[in-house]
C-alpha cells in the first residue's frame, strides 16, 4: 500500500508535561509532522499546495491515548492516507515506540479555495496519492 | 446546570500557525485551560487531586472545527462534565469568539490511582461535581 | 511611569515539562502576552500595526530564571517599554507570582516595513507610547 | 572539538506564527532538542542524571534572530558546550539552514541535587564531556 508514510522523531522536554508524559496536545503536532512527511515522501509539498491557492485545513481531530509517549523517546508515527472524497479527505495516525502502539488517531481535512471555499482536490493532489 | 464553567483567554501569536489562525492542536490546551477552571469553580483543585494519589489521564480526545480562532480574539471556553462513570468521566467543550461558535469537542477521562491503574472515581471528586 | 501593563495568565498543564515547572521556552510566550496587553491597555493593536504595513519582529530575547513557576500558578507580566530608537525597541518583563520574583527578561524588536526592510518607528506607534 | 552536536529537524506548521515564521519561542525548543542531541552523541542521557539525583535547569536563556526559519526548513541545531565551572555549564547554539546562519544563542545551567541546592557538576558528567 503506497498511502503510508512512517516519520520518526524524538520527544523532548518542551513536550512533556508535570505527569511525566507527552502532553496531550503534542499528539497532534506529531499527526502533522507525520502528514508533512506524508507529502514529501511523494515529491510533493504542502508549501506548493498552498501557493497553488489550496488549503487543507483540518475540520476534524481525534486521538485515542493507550500507553503514554515519554523523554526521550524515538516515535514512529504512520501517517494513512484513509479516505479521499471529492473535496475532502482522511488520515489516519499510529504513533509507536517499537513495536508498542501508544495513540491511533486521524485528522478530516477540507479542500478550499483562495477564498476559503469548499473545492474539489486539485489534479496535482491526486496525481500525487497515487503516484 | 452546575456542572458547567466559562473560561476566557486571550489569542497569543504563539498560538497561530502562518495559516494565520490557531493552529489546531492548541484547541486542546484551550480545552486543559477550561477543564481547569471547572475544578477551580467548585472549589477544586487538579493538583490537590495528584496529592491524593489520583490522576485523571486524558484517553481520548476529539475536536470539530468549524470557524477560525484568530489572533488577539478574546475566546470564550466552556467546560462541561458530560458524562460520569464509575471509573472514568467526559467533559464536553465550546470555543465561542461572542456569540460565533467556532469549535466544540471533548475529552474522556480515566481515574487512576498511584500506581496508574484505573480505579472508582474518588469520594472528594464526587462531592466536587455535585457541589 | 506611563509605559508599563501588567498582564495575568493562568499556567496550565501544557506549559509544565517534567521536571514539574514551567518549560523554559514558554516564559517568552507569557513575554508576547504581556507585550500584547501593553498595546492594548494603550488603545493600539499589534494587528492593526500590521495592516498599516509594520512590523515589529524580535531580533534578541532574553530570560533570567530566578524560582520555577508552577502548574495552576497565577501569574502576573510587567511589560515595560525600556527603550525606543528610531528603528527599534526594547522591552523589559517581570514574571511575579504574587510579590515572588520569579523571572526577568527582554526583547528587541526592529521595526520594519512591507518589504521586510528597517524603518523609522511609524508615528501612530510613537503616538501610542506617548498617549 | 569533541563538544559540538549537530542536530536536524524539520520545521512543522505547528512551529509557525501567522507572521509566517516561526514563532521566537520555539528556537528554545530547537536549542534543548540539540542539547538533549548533545548528551546521547556521547554516549549520555539527560534522564539518567535526573535518576542519578541531579538537575540541570535554565537559568539564563537568550537567543538572536538573525534570519527567519520557516515551514519546512531543514534545520540544523549545533549545540557547543562553551563553558564548564565547578557548579554551572553552558551552550552556545547555532541554528543554519544549509549555510545560512538564522540564529544563535545560549543556555546557562545550574547543577542542582535532589533538594533544589547548587551542587557541583557530578563526575559522572564530567566523564562525559571529556570521553
């Protein structure tokens, strides 16, 4: 399946909280930098999409926490592409440390226009999901 | 419904993105920020709860998008305890700027006890959210 | 002295490492918060600064930590405008915990136009100080 | 020099302000990615210090922005260890992107023991930066 990207980081203090663990939050900066991956491991770059005059700004965010992410810490973080429609579309996220499954969670994002408006995906978009 | 707090906070440009709206992690701090001010309502107090052995991990978390937050905006967040189990309970949440609804989501909660294992919600937290 | 605002924020969870203080690095998002509340209480805007064409981007930033501050910790920012040359600025904060000094700490912004070039401090900013 | 770390990250959406850039407080976090960098290319880790009953916390921090990093730069953090006294250390940084220079800065670290007091830098860390 080509729709899968792993990106790999390391958890600093900055992300954890006084429970000792990743901040809640900080999930969804990994889901991102999982997603930007994404795009690049395809040739392609958010950054382009943009100056295209197309955003995807995300509509909808969920994660669901199993095991607490720590300092220190070397993440994989699986970026899926799940779902596209005609003007939105779906990641799904696992975020692991080895082989251990610490959050699954998944982003919708809304296709728009320069001005702000619900449009279809761009040509250069899905040339680039099944490139 | 006492169950129900507003919290007030003003948009930094720490927590825009260069999309120039709030970078949509920081919803979920909006949302800590809310959940804390529930407890100080009441007479709570998060941290007092830690000292007691007790932790209320975050396990699943979620937000819809719907207007843009932007800088400088003056946000209003509502906390409200939603739901309590018997070991776990959920807040529900609204990003209001004035009367706009610009987001809503929630938070779902276990309580566990010192050595991190789910345990009954304890008799101080009960007595908090039925003041 | 007319150039000072102090401004109060709440610290949550998301600004904690660890270590069980506030990480090091938010201590300048509590700085823009305060710089922000200084425009403000003046009856400016660092927004409507923008759209006359300004900038006011940090070129240095500084912190001397004193005693860590805390989860829940209301906090209060003295922002003092300390300097003011022709394409340039300077200012200086407190971070006090009710009278408890608990960080010091500056920034220097240049002021630049649209074309990201140094420029003269624009007179409805140098009104805005002297009001 | 055997003192010098080079760490790399990737500049996320979540790093950026609406100002396009990224925001002035995140060099920080940049500078104790390559400081936490620092300590495992010589074979250490920050966390076993802490088990080891010592601290290192900030007490001064400062940064000179030089050049803006932005969405998607390839960032590369070079962390020095510039001085050595009998209860303090500090880092020099610098932030490139390929060649060019964007910031520089440093960090002031007090060595502390598990009660909070200055105490001498412990041999275990001294074995460190001279291996």
């Amino acid at each position: 399946m080509l729709e899968v990207t792993d990106a790999t980081l390391r958890v600093i203090f900055g992300d954890t909280d006084q429970m000792g663990v990743v901040y809640y939050a900080n999930y969804f900066r990994y889901f991102e930098f999982a997603r930007g991956e994404f795009f690049r491991a395809r040739g392609g770059h958010y950054g382009a999409l943009e100056r295209e005059g197309y955003g995807l700004p995300v509509v909808a965010a969920h994660c669901d926490y199993r095991r607490p992410a720590k300092y220190d810490d070397l993440l994989s973080i699986r970026a899926t592409l799940s779902e596209t429609r005609r003007a939105s579309l779906r990641f799904d996220y696992e975020v692991r440390r080895d082989e251990a499954l610490l959050a699954t969670g998944h982003t919708v994002h809304a296709c728009v226009g320069r001005d702000g408006k619900p449009t279809g995906l761009p040509p250069s978009l899905l040339k680039l999901f099944t490139a």
